[in-house]
C-alpha cells in the first residue's frame, strides 16, 4: 500500500492535468494549456466550417446557373431537380 503522502501527491497531480485527445494520441495537459488549446482548435473549426460554408455558396450558385442554362437548351425535357426518396 502507497504512503499517504505519495496518494496525496497522486491525486494532485492527477487533478493538475488534463488527458486532451489529438485524433489517435492522447495529451496530459495542465488545464490552462488544455483550455489554450481547445480555444485554438475551436478557432480552427470555426474557420474551417466558415470556409467550407463559402464553398458551398459558391457550388450552389454555379449549380443554379448551369440549371439556367441547361432549361435554356434544352427546356422540359430534362428534368434537372433532385428526387425525394
């Protein structure tokens, strides 16, 4: 059995740091480097979900204007909307 002061040393050191999961590794962070990084990383995905929310607007609005095209050509005789299932 551990000493008393070894488990008290434990436990703080065990409340000190914080297990932080990087894809397949995992990190023992302090807390204020594990709060550091999470606001990095949310900053990261916000850019990243701002970016890819751009990228989508412009899809769609080359999509629309190929549909305009396309109707022009070809008018009803294509049927160019998605179909529900």
């Amino acid at each position: 059995m551990l000493p008393y002061s070894e488990i008290v040393s434990l436990l703080k050191h065990s409340l000190t740091l914080l297990t932080y999961q990087i894809g397949e590794v995992f990190l023992q962070l302090s807390i204020d480097a594990a709060n550091s990084k999470l606001e990095e990383d949310k900053k990261k995905a916000e850019t990243t979900i701002t970016n890819l929310e751009q990228e989508c607007e412009t899809h769609k609005a080359v999509l629309s204007d190929l549909k305009v095209q396309l109707y022009a050509k070809f008018g009803n005789n294509i049927n160019l909307e998605a179909e529900e299932e």
